[in-house]
C-alpha cells in the first residue's frame, strides 16, 4: 500500500536528461518506485496525463524568513512550485540577535514587515531560531543560511563606519560559527546595504573563514551591480578564495543600469576562469528587467551611519538634505547611485505604511513628484523616507534583455526569486511587491522555454532543481530518483504562465496543478491545502 501513486506523467527528472513516461510511488515521504507502470494499492492516485511531473523547484535565494513567521503557508511561494527555499539571503536573517542591541536589530527587521505588523523576536542564537521556525510548522522547505547584518550588529562595529578590532572579529567568527553548528548551510552578504557596506573586504573575508570552518558557501549580494560590476565580482570571487569557503553563489547577477548592459559578458568569464582554477562560483537570477529593494538604500553610506534614528534626524536638518543631494547628483565611487545612473523614472515605489502616501503605490518618483506637488524629487525621495520612517520599497527598471538571456543560459545560473510570501488576502496582500514574489519559476517556463526557445524545458527543470540541490550539497532532494524525498511538482506545460504584473502583482501563477512536500500534497488543482509538512534542512558539516 502506497500513500501516493502518480500516474501516466511525463518525467523531467531535474539532471537536465531528456524526459520519459513513467509513474512514481511515494510512501512515508519518500519516492519509493519509479517504473513505467505501477498498479499496487494506494491511499491516493493523481493521474498526471498530459502534465509534467518534475523535483519541487528550489529557490536559490529568497527572503521568505521575513514572512513565514507572519503566514506560514508561503502562498505565493507554493503556487508557483516552490518546495524548498534558501533564506537568508543578502546578509539579512532573522539571527542572531543580542539583548544588547536587541532595539537596533529589530528596527531594521521592522522597517520591512507588513503595515501594522512587527517581528517579535524571542529567539537570540540561530539555533533556537531554527528550533523556533520547526515549532512554527512551513509549507515549504527551509535551508537557512546566516546574514552578515546581524553577526555585525550582535559581535562588531554594528553600524558604525570603521573596521573592527581583533575581538570584535573573533565574536563575529563566533556567531557565524554558532550558526553553522545549528544547521546553516553558509554565510551571505549584501554588501550594498548598511552596516555591511562599511566592511572591507578583508573584514568579509575574515568573517567568512567561519563557515568555511565547517565547510559552508559564500552568498553575496555583490558590492556594486552597475558602474563598478566587474571589479565587485572580482572581490566576490576574492572571498570565496581567501575564506576557503566550498563555493561562491553570486545573488541575482545583472548589469544594472543602461551604461553597464552587456558587462556580463565579462563578469561571466570571470566566473569561468574561477570555475578553472577550482573555485565553485556560481550565480542565481529571476526573469525581469526590474530589481526591488527598500528606498533607504538610495541614501549615500554616511548618512546610514548610527542607524536608522540617524538617517531620520539627518533628513530632518536643510543642511543635511542639501549635502545628500549633492552626493546624489555628483555621484561618488563610494557606492551605487541608482538617481544619477538609472533615473528617477525607473524608480518605483511598491509598498508604504502611511494613508498619506498610499495612493503613489506603482508611481515612478518623477510621478509622485508632480502628484504630491513637491519641489523635486529629492524633496519626495527625502520625505517619503522621513515620513514612513524608512519603511518604503521600490522596484528599479534597470536591466537589458540581452543580459538577461545571456547571464540565464549560462551553466553557472540557478534560478531564485529574491522575493518572499505573500497572498492576495490578509497581512501579506499590502501594497505592490514585485510580481517576482509570484511567477519567477512558472515565468520561467512560459518566457524563455515555450515562448524564446533559450533552452529546453529539460534544461530549465535542471535549473530550478537539480542544479541547486546539487551546489547545496542536499541530501536525496533535487530530483526524482528512488530514496530521494517526494518533494515533486506537477503542472501543464501548455498553460502554465506568470498572472501575476506590476500594476497588479497580487495574482497566483497558472498552471502548476499539485505541489508535493515531503510526500504530503500542499497544492490540489492548483488550490492550496492546509498542510504544512515543510522542514528545516540542517547543514551538517561532514558531507
């Protein structure tokens, strides 16, 4: 007796080999049998004709930490295929977290929670965060990976621009490591974002050495993805190199910002001469021409310096705000200046807290400029940011499409939303997120495979699965094989499509009809259920 028998389904493996016809079983979580007709007894039969049955896709870089403690079900994650998800990304994690700077690391973590909400927080090393997300219960997978932020904030210089003394370096090694023995899979960093944009690379590199301890990955939100491109891949290969890591996963390469469109044609010969050399450098991207991040970042480092009751005391001084618009007009090396390079006008607000503002949720900053009758668009940039406190997300026009195509054929690519939950109801349905959050994988598939013909479907199956699991060193998860975890995802290849837009991102994706995590069905029909046999997949350091 099986629990699940899927029948009469078209095969795509995840190894990127062609496909076959063959039914699968599924007993206690597990593939059981795959053969190519299995007529035993089960609990439960899906007939997949006429749809692909493939691995549960991996999203190699998400931040669904930050909404998972909110709504546990990751609906916008489920609904596009999504079985297991990489948090930790971009040098932001929910831990560690010390009494002693308890305020200042909540206060970055709430700047991005939903309107009304905030992160509680009982939690302070990474392994009672981790015992904490296994009580909370998931629909997804977790592989937890610690951020760079918070090991600052918790045993360094936090946000103040200096480097750190030997001892602070020591206690930032002791929480990476910490970390590792609780189960994280790597260290990741954002290096554009305060306080992490104050550390120097050897700082990085010191810090790193940690997880490399326990044979962990580099992650890395790169230090600049525009003007200085090529020479921030080069220290993010650097890195991996000095820290002895395992590997190097480079977050959502791009050129960003029409000047900088076709350097990944050098930043991917970078990868390949490091790949030569021995080094394990990959990278991951989602299928849009538009980035997302907070608006705070826009600010020079030096005003971010002391934190966030800094930045707002700045922008409330004249002289302050004059000296900030002078750095963003000129534009300085010191670190990417999306106003001077990309434009105001591909500058778009997703998401606010205030009523005030609400009605310029979609709106370009040029727009919201003549809609709230302001003087410029510093004077808008300057007050949305006072006014909601920090708490303002934007989306960034900034890609090429040739760049785009180019970095996703690449054998160095997986794939990862860079995103996190949401739903087009309740506390994660606010404002309007990059649609990314909802169809990355299943754009995937309709973009680049049905309707550009970039790759096979085959080859966009191994990228959204077998290729990740296998730099994640997962155990018997990534494809479909006997003895490897039922995490499958089934869905038609003719209608599966993104719905979801920017003028209108709370949509679900079509098309992917059952979802199955650890051999429990999450997604019936393409309607989710209430099951949540979602785990928290451990690092453990011998593999």
């Amino acid at each position: 007796m099986y629990d699940i028998v899927i029948k009469n389904g078209k095969i795509i493996d995840g190894t990127g080999e062609e496909s076959y016809f063959a039914d699968i079983a599924i007993k206690e979580g597990k593939i059981v049998q795959i053969s190519e007709k299995i007529d035993a007894e089960s609990n439960r039969i899906i007939d997949a004709e006429n749809l692909i049955v493939s691995p549960g896709f991996i999203d190699m870089h998400s931040h669904s930490d930050f909404s998972l403690v909110f709504d546990n079900k990751a609906q916008s994650v489920i609904t596009q295929g999504i079985t297991t998800s990489v948090i930790g990304m971009c040098g932001a994690s929910l831990a560690p977290v010390t009494d002693e700077k308890f305020e200042e690391f909540k206060r970055d973590c709430d700047i991005g929670a939903p309107p009304g909400a905030e992160y509680e927080l009982p939690w302070r090393t990474f392994a009672e965060y981790l015992d904490a997300m296994e009580k909370l219960k998931m629909a997804t997978n977790i592989v937890p990976v610690v951020g760079f932020s918070g090991v600052r904030i918790a045993g360094g210089p936090g946000s103040e621009n200096r480097e750190p003394t030997s001892e602070e370096i020591q206690k930032m090694q002791e929480f990476v490591e910490e970390a590792m023995q609780a189960g994280a899979f790597g260290f990741s960093t954002g290096l554009i974002y305060a306080p992490q944009v104050y550390a120097k690379t050897e700082e990085v590199i010191e810090v790193a050495k940690a997880a490399a301890k326990y044979n962990g990955l580099y992650f890395s939100h790169i230090r600049d993805e525009g003007p200085r491109l090529v020479e921030s891949v080069k220290e993010f290969i650097e890195i991996v190199e000095k820290s002895g890591s395992r590997g190097g996963q480079m977050a959502h390469h791009k050129a960003s910002g029409r000047p900088n469109w076709g350097k990944t044609i050098t930043t991917l010969d970078l990868f390949e001469e490091a790949n030569k050399k021995g080094l394990d450098i990959t990278g991951d991207q989602y299928p849009y021409n538009r980035s997302a991040t907070s608006l705070i970042t826009m600010l020079p480092p030096w005003v971010h310096e002391g934190g966030l009751e800094k930045i707002l005391e700045r922008l409330e001084s004249t002289e302050m705000r004059s000296k900030i618009k002078k750095d963003l007009i000129e534009e300085t090396e010191e670190a990417e200046n999306w106003m001077a390079t990309i434009g105001p006008e591909n500058i778009f607000i997703s998401s606010v807290k205030t009523q005030y503002w609400l009605d310029i949720e979609g709106k370009n900053l040029e727009e919201i400029t003549k809609i709230k009758a302001k003087k410029d668009v510093f004077e808008t940039l300057f007050d949305l940011i006072l006014e909601e406190k920090g708490a303002v997300w934007i989306t960034i026009r900034s890609m090429g499409e040739e760049d785009i195509h180019r970095v996703m054929k690449s054998k160095y690519t997986m794939i990862g939303c860079d995103g996190s939950g949401y739903a087009p109801t309740g506390i994660l349905s606010y404002g309007k997120p990059h649609p990314r959050n909802y169809g990355t994988f299943p754009r995937i598939i309709r973009k680049f495979v049905k309707e550009e013909g970039l790759f096979s479907l085959e080859e966009a199956i191994r990228k959204m699965s077998g290729a990740s699991a296998a730099k994640l060193k997962l155990e018997k998860r990534g494809l479909l094989k006997e003895g490897y975890w039922a995490d499958i995802t089934i869905f038609n290849e003719e209608e599966i499509y993104d719905v979801a837009t920017f003028e209108d991102p709370h949509q679900f994706s079509k098309g992917i009809e059952y979802v199955i995590v650890n051999g429990k069905i999450v997604l019936e029909e393409g309607k989710q259920l209430e099951e949540v046999p979602g785990k928290i997949i451990r690092w453990k350091s011998s593999i």
